[in-house]
C-alpha cells in the first residue's frame, strides 16, 4: 500500500489465490481461484475501487427419468468470474457510496 499522507492511502490492493468450492464444500477440481481488489484516493476524501473474482465451480447434480426411475449423475464445470466498481466520498459530515457488480459468461 501507497500512503498519500500518514493518515490516507493513496493505493491499496489485496491479492488472493484459493482453492476450494466455497465454505464447507468439497473441492471437486485442481482449479485455483483468483481475487484482486485495488481502490485509489487521488483526493482526500474520495476513492474509486474495483475488484474481480475469476474462478471455476465443479458440482456434480443427479437427473431422474420419469418413466423409467433411473437416475444419471453429471458433472458441471462452470466459471464463477465476478467484477465489480466502487467509488465513495466522505468528508466528516457527509458519506455518498456507489457501486455495481458485473457477473457474465463472455469472460
């Protein structure tokens, strides 16, 4: 992290490698997810962030026939990426906060 004064940040990132399907899930695949997260203060008082998840999520799920009762077991290996912008302002007397999460299949 960059300071711009002793009190404020002018950068500020985290960066993250994990494995795994989520809180007390079993992992099915060798994938590891990614997380970054960066926000800027080019002014006191506002700044402007964005973050992006990129992962994969191996589930299996169970299909029955109708007619004939059998069931058959697939297995899906779906992206969870995630992008998300942030901005705020706060002064002493007052807080504004924006944002927007991104969640699409063309990346």
């Amino acid at each position: 992290m960059f300071k711009a004064s002793v009190d404020d940040y002018f950068l500020e990132y985290r960066v993250g490698v994990y494995n795994g399907s989520g809180l007390s899930m079993k992992d099915h695949n060798d994938a590891k997810d990614f997380a970054a997260w960066f926000t800027v203060q080019p002014v006191k008082g506002l700044k402007m962030g964005a973050s992006a998840y990129i992962g994969k999520l191996n589930d299996d799920y169970t299909v029955v026939n109708d007619e004939t009762g059998e069931e058959t077991i697939y297995n899906t290996n779906m992206k969870r990426n995630r992008m998300a912008l942030s901005t705020c302002y706060q002064t002493h007397r007052l807080t504004c906060r924006g944002g927007g999460i991104f969640v699409g299949k063309r990346w």
